[in-house]
C-alpha cells in the first residue's frame, strides 16, 4: 500500500483552495520571529541589482 | 515537441488559503504520518518590493508553529512543489515580487538549497532564482552554499 495517498496529491496546474479554516499566521510568535530574522538578513544583502532590472 | 515539466506540472498537495492570500496550508502525508504545513508571505519592503516567506510546521495538539522539527516524511519534493505553487497563487494576487526565503538554521538553509537543487530544472522555467552569499546576490548555482535565497516569478 503506497505511503502517500495519491488522492491527496495533484498535477497540474493548480489553485489556492479558499478555507475560511485557513488562520491567520500574521500575529503567530513563530512568524513574527521568522519575519524579523529575515528582515536582518534582507538588510545585509545588497539589493541594487535588483533595482537595475 | 514536449513541453517543458514546470512547477505547476509537479505532484503537489492540495493547498488551500484566506481570502487574503497570505497566509496558505497544506498537510504533508508520509511514514511520519499527517503534518500540517504553514505557509505565510509577508511584506519586508518596497523598493523594490520584498516578501518573505516563511514556512513551519503546525503541532496538532497544541496549535504551535516551528520549523526545528524536521518532519522527514519522504516526501520533500513533494512538499517543495507545493510551496512553489503557493508562490504562483501568491503571485496571481499580489503580483510578480521578489520572494525572500531563508532557513532558521544554517542546516535548513541548506535543506532548502538542496530542495531547489533537485528541481532547478524544473523551478526556473517558472522562476528566477537568487542566492545571497556574504550580502551578495548571484545567479542560483548548484553545489554552492548559499545564505538565503530570492525568487521572482518570470
């Protein structure tokens, strides 16, 4: 019997499905934590080739 | 003449969203048994614009978000594909921005890197994709370490 459920996966293009079950992570200690790292290490990196293009 | 396999061709969970488009989940299936997957974007910046994404796995008791587990359930590309598509209906909305990802550890930074090492091929037909490097942006190379990663859909 396959591990993974087969049903569970798709190919194909796919779509978001809209959940109101879906919460929101904006005020979840774990993401604001994970924002401010990576607002730190955005800030060490060069970003003028980005601008260029 | 076959069509490029892109990211959007690739098994991946079914994901779902808030209507804000921020915020997306998926559950991950395997010998670990059913983890449920958090995705978020957040806006860093403009000019130019940045979101980062970050990304964790959600205990099913107690509701806390953390990526130091690492869920091991054989399915990373499978999971990867998936995080990849949510960038595409992240895009759709939001537009085409730069999308910032960086691991908590040096050690998932590096899981990371490999993830897109095993599909470059396949993600950049769709993307473009950066690795930072001591503060410095390059082309995404195989078999380099990078820092963090940048990824902008085409």
């Amino acid at each position: 019997m396959p591990v993974v459920e087969k049903e569970t996966i798709k190919k194909g293009p796919g779509r978001a499905i809209v959940s109101y079950k879906v919460r929101s992570h904006a005020n979840d200690p774990f993401f604001v934590k994970k924002n401010a790292e990576a607002k730190e290490a955005l800030s060490k990196i060069d970003l003028s080739l980005l601008k260029k293009k | 003449m076959t069509p490029k396999l892109n990211t959007m061709n690739l098994p991946h969970y079914n994901y779902f969203t808030r209507n804000n488009y921020l915020d997306y989940e998926f559950y991950s299936e395997g010998p670990k048994g059913r983890v449920k997957k958090i995705v978020l974007f957040t806006k860093m910046q403009d000019n130019p614009l940045v979101y980062n994404l970050a990304f964790g796995d959600e205990d099913p008791d107690t509701g806390v978000v953390s990526d130091l587990v690492i869920t091991d359930n054989k399915d990373t590309k499978i999971v990867l594909a998936t995080v990849a598509n949510t960038i595409n209906d992240f895009c759709d909305r939001h537009g085409d921005h730069y999308i910032f990802a960086i691991g908590s550890t040096k050690a998932r930074t590096r899981l990371y890197q490999i993830g897109i090492s095993s599909m470059l091929n396949e993600i950049s037909v769709d993307f473009e994709i950066l690795g930072s490097k001591n503060g410095v942006l390059y082309a995404f190379q195989k078999n380099v370490n990078y820092d963090s990663f940048l990824v902008k859909r085409k």
